[in-house]
C-alpha cells in the first residue's frame, strides 16, 4: 500500500496457534475482519500531529490445504485476498479515502512435529505476494502496492504443559521496485521489512484459549531518485486474543490491539479489533 499504510504496516501478522499442526487432507476456510483507528502522527519518533485520523476496514478470504508430508512434516497451501477501506480526515483528510482489494499473497509454510508428545513444532513459511491489487498512482492511498515481494516467516510452538504454550514468530519480507510510484511515475525503492512477534496462550479447555502477545516491525524508508519519501516505522505492539470453538469444526476468535511505541515515523495506531471465523470442512 502506498505511503506504508493500513495493511502494508502488519504485513502477515500471526496470532496465537496459528502455526499448529492442523490434520492434513481436510480444507479450512477463514473469513477476518479488522477495524483499526490511528489518530497520531509521528516523524523521527517525535508525534508531529495529534489529530491525523485514518481508520481502515480490512476483510481477508483465506484458504488453507493442509497436506502430508511425513508422519511428522505437513505442507500447508494458503490462498489469503485482503480487501478493503482506508480513510483519512480532519489534519490529514487531503489523503482522501480508497476502497477495493489489496495485493493476492499465496503461501505454502510447511510445519514440521518436533515431538509427538508435547505437539512442539517448527515452520519455514514461505509467501509470495502477487501485485493483483487495486493501485492507482495518483492516489495517495491505495490497497494494492504495485510491486512484488516475498515473505519468509519462521515459527516456533513450544507447550509447556497442556494448559500452556509459547509461540514466537520472525519473519522477513523482500520489496521489489514499484516502478509506477507518483503522480511522474518514478521509481520506489524499499530495503527488506522485519518482524517478530511472541504469544503466550493459556487453554483452560481443548475448546478455548486466552493470550496475550507482544511484537515489533521494522519497515525502511521508502525512497524515489534516492530521496526518502516516506519516513520508514519502528512500532511495538500489544495483542490480547481469545479463541474458542464453538463446535468441533467452527472456530471463532476476537483480539483486541494497539500500538504501544513508534521509534520513528508513521501512524500511530491507538485501537484495533480483529475477528475471526474459520471452518474445517
């Protein structure tokens, strides 16, 4: 997304069991639905203006093929189509409002069982993200970005016991050029994005789970003619999550989130919720 945006900020962001082994042979669909506020806007870690609203609503269909390996390996094949609605008022409302889809991100992790017992796993997760998205050089905001790039995101479950379990993720991501960037049509230059990201879950039942979950990126400047143009983001985050099955195949899951430090430049984030309907079929 243009200007480092909405859902360019959390690229592939994780929640807690995301990175479980799932059987494989069955198929899961997954619908989400966030709703993210920002009302700060900072520059070299300095908030610079204080009335910088921008909210977005981000829809993401997602498909999930979880396919044996081994007895202990499983390749998960992921389709993910974010869409949505980004809009900007009061000090930064020149920024206008956009609708429509983002970028198409396909992904094949493969999750490997570290130990039968504890269910302790390991993953290599591979995404590919394809520049299917709505774009228009002349919008300031857009969903779609316009240019490739290539995520890698390793993950590790540990349990502790059946009640308790940590799960930390760290990914990179690599940006081609976007070679229509502006209203001149130059060319946009980014260095990889980095982020990781730790949940601890408490499952008081097979059904349920609580946690709580603390992560950070790190996004370059975006440069043109090697001019910055947009001032890159060292934000924290705080992440609380609740996820219960509501039968043996409908799982739903409600966060709560914010922003808890930008470093550098940026919106500031003061609020988000996210919702999650997933179904085994």
């Amino acid at each position: 997304m243009s200007l480092g945006l909405g859902t360019a900020a959390q690229a592939l962001e994780v929640t807690a069991g995301d990175y479980e082994i799932y059987p494989a042979g069955v198929n899961i669909g997954v619908l989400y639905y966030q709703h993210a506020t920002r009302s700060d806007l900072y520059a070299n870690g300095t908030k610079v203006l204080g009335n910088a609203k921008l909210t977005s609503d981000i829809g993401i269909a997602r498909y999930i093929r979880p396919i044996a390996l081994s007895e202990t390996a499983t390749l998960d094949i992921n389709v993910i189509q974010p869409f949505g609605h980004l809009h900007a008022k009061d000090d930064v409302a020149f920024l206008g409002s956009r609708s429509g889809a983002a970028d198409l991100i396909l992904g094949a992790p493969v999750k490997f069982l570290m130990d039968p017992a504890t269910r302790d796993a390991f993953s290599v997760g591979p995404y590919l993200y394809l520049p299917t998205g709505t774009y228009d050089r002349n919008k300031p905001l857009n969903l779609g970005e316009n240019r490739w790039k290539f995520l890698l995101q390793l993950a590790y479950v540990k349990h502790f016991n059946p009640n308790w379990a940590l799960d930390v993720v760290g990914d990179v991501e690599v940006n081609r050029k976007n070679d229509d960037f502006g209203p001149a049509g130059d060319t946009m230059k980014q260095d990889p994005r980095k982020e990781i990201q730790a949940h601890l879950r408490y499952m008081p039942s097979q059904a349920t789970a609580f946690s709580v979950g603390v992560g950070r990126y790190w996004v370059a400047d975006q440069e043109v003619n090697g001019a910055t143009v947009m001032e890159g983001a060292r934000n924290t985050y705080g992440r609380l999550t609740v996820t219960h099955f509501l039968d043996q195949t409908t799982q739903f899951q409600a966060q709560l989130g914010r922003d808890l430090a930008v470093d550098r430049g940026g919106f500031k984030e003061s609020a988000r919720l996210n919702l999650r309907l997933g179904k085994i079929f």
